[in-house]
C-alpha cells in the first residue's frame, strides 16, 4: 500500500512538469548584495518591505490565505538574511517552539562538518572506527564496508523497513553500503560517532558548536527513538541563513564552504536529488522515502532549480535558494496527508511564492 501511495505522489508530480537534464547547483553566492545577521544575543531582527522588493502585495494576501487554511503555524521569508515576510497562525507566536522533524536532519550534517574541520572525525573513515564492531547486525565484512559518509548520504545498506529503532538488533544487512538508498533513520548513529569521537554529549557539542554561536533556541527533545531538535521560527530561519551565507555568520567560518558545497550536491550514484541529508531540486530524477522506484524530473518542479531544501515530516521546511537570495521557512501540522518528507505541498507552495516575487 505504502508503495501505491509513493508512486502516485510521484506520477502526481510529473504531471505538473516535464522532465529536465540533470544539471549541479548554482554555488551558493548570494548575487550583488551584503547578506545581513541578526545579532546573536538579542532578539532584534530587521525588517524589509516586500514593496521595496517589488514583490506582488495581492499574491502576498493570497499565499498567506493559503498557508492559513494549510495548517500552517508559521512563515518565514529572508531576504539577503532580512525578514521580508514573518507569520504566525493558527496560535503560534514568535516564541512558540516546534519540531523540527526530519528538516532537523541537515542540523547533523552541519556538525558533522564543524568535526571533520577541526580534526575530531573523518567522514570517509568507516563508522565501527568510533562505535566500535557489532553496532549493526551486519556480518562484519559488510559492517566494515559502512562509512560516516553513507550516513549522511543515506545508502548505508542496511534495512530500512525495521522502524526507527537503531539499536543493533534492527540495524540489519540488505545490500552493501553504496549501492542502495534508503531514507533510514541510521543516520542518528552520526551523532553518536560525533559524540564518541569529541568526549562531547551530543546536546553540548551541538550547542557549543553552532547553537549558542549564531544565536539559535531549542533543544534536542527524545520522542519514542528519535531525538527531534524543537526551536521557535526564527531560529530554524538562523540555520537556514548560515546555509545560504556558506557556512559563515558575520565573519566567522562555521561550517566549511568545501563540505558545504559537497553537502548540497548528489552525494551517490542512486538518488540524484539527495546530497548529505539535504534534498536537492533541479536533478533530473528522484527518490521518495520508503519506496526504491526512482521517479523522473525534478523533485519541486515549481521551486527554482539551484534550490535544496532541509524537508521534515508533516511539512517542516527550510528552503535554501541562492540565485535569489532566498531562505524560507514554514513550520505546522501536516498541509494535507501526513508524509515523511517530501509532499505536493511543497509544488503547490512554491507556485504562490512564485508569484509573489517574481
């Protein structure tokens, strides 16, 4: 049934487009203008008219209509790091946390990043080099085949129709690392090579390490067997402007350019549309989670085609668009169905975001 279901989604979105060439992302070099930061401990954060952009107001009304009878909690449109659109809904506020889910995902690659850049692992090294043997199910010979970056590129080969649960017993061979992908909830063990590897829990690497440095809320909050990072708006819209900044807030250099770059183009040979837990559009093919068909023409035929985007469940959302100097996030229940990552949400969106700015 699961199957059925991914497979009209994605007939449902080739419908609505053609299929193009697969062509790599625009570098993300926010064009001919001064990205601004907010300050890391204040709240202030300044404001740009979206008339001054010469953005459509009318479109303006309709999409927020739209985000309300959406579920949507809240909205958040940067503009060269300014808020040109922030709302709150259906009774949130700008203080109001909320999960993250799977969008939270790219807040690992970024640690993993600031790791290797100082020395504290190596994401080419394989993954029993920091937790040691017997952490999968897998015959030894196959275990050794996995490596930090089949975590984050999600073709570890291991099973991912066992749950969530990443305990060895449910972490099981099906094909060598490589040479399968699979949306996987394995990656966490990512966290857990981090933590070994710097002495550090998990929660105060990341907080010493990128939170408190760009002024980011929240907390990672354990919920069944996942552990899901939970912050208000703004804050996801801060990771979201380090991405689009490559990696630098002010002038600092958090996460490097260099891994960056790697980080939002394909990572493997199997899903063109996936990099190291960033969802890449503008590829020529995709793949959805829970499915192993392989769906051609772009992910988001909509959004422009140099866009990644950081993609949770029940549509939580960071877009990332450097050609227009873009992060948009929005935060909320489900827009329709309940989905892992991807939904026709994420199309019909960006068809009212289209004509708002352009």
């Amino acid at each position: 049934m699961k199957a059925s279901l991914l497979l009209c989604f994605g007939l449902s979105l080739l419908l609505s487009c053609s299929s193009s060439d697969s062509e790599p992302n625009i570098p993300n070099t926010p064009e001919n203008s001064t990205v601004y930061f907010p300050p890391v401990n204040s709240n202030t954060w300044v404001t740009t008219d979206p008339t001054e952009l010469n953005w459509n107001e009318n479109e303006l009304s309709n999409l927020m209509t739209f985000l309300e009878e959406k579920n949507t909690k809240s909205f958040i449109m940067l503009y060269n790091g300014k808020i040109a659109v922030g709302w709150y809904m259906n009774g949130h506020s700008e203080s109001s946390p909320w999960y993250w889910a799977s969008a939270g995902k790219t807040l690992t690659t970024a640690l993993a990043a600031i790791a290797q850049d100082n020395g504290t692992i190596n994401i080419n090294n394989k993954v029993s080099d920091y937790l040691g043997t017997a952490w999968t199910s897998a015959p030894l010979e196959k275990e050794n085949l996995i490596t930090c970056k089949n975590l984050l590129s999600m073709d570890s080969g291991l099973d991912d129709s066992l749950g969530d649960d990443v305990s060895p017993e449910n972490l099981q061979y099906i094909a060598d690392a490589g040479t399968r992908w699979a949306y996987h909830n394995v990656y966490v063990k990512m966290q857990d090579v981090i933590s070994q590897a710097s002495g550090q829990t998990w929660p105060n690497y990341f907080n010493t390490n990128l939170r408190d440095v760009i002024g980011m809320s929240g907390n990672w909050i354990p919920l069944n067997d996942l552990s899901v990072y939970w912050s208000n708006t703004r804050s996801m819209a801060r990771f979201g402007l380090l991405i689009l900044a490559n990696g630098q807030w002010e002038e600092t250099q958090i996460i490097p350019e260099t891994f960056l770059n790697d980080a939002t183009n394909t990572s493997q040979d199997i899903n063109e549309a996936y990099g190291y837990l960033w969802w890449l559009n503008g590829k020529s093919s995709f793949h959805l989670p829970q499915s192993q068909f392989e769906f051609p023409g772009e992910l988001i035929p909509n959004a422009p085609n140099d866009m990644f985007a950081a993609l949770g469940k029940n549509d939580q959302k960071i877009y990332v668009v450097p050609s227009k100097n873009l992060v948009v996030i929005r935060m909320g229940e489900a827009a329709d169905d309940e989905n892992f990552a991807l939904s026709t949400f994420d199309n019909d969106l960006w068809e009212r975001i289209n004509a708002v700015i352009d």
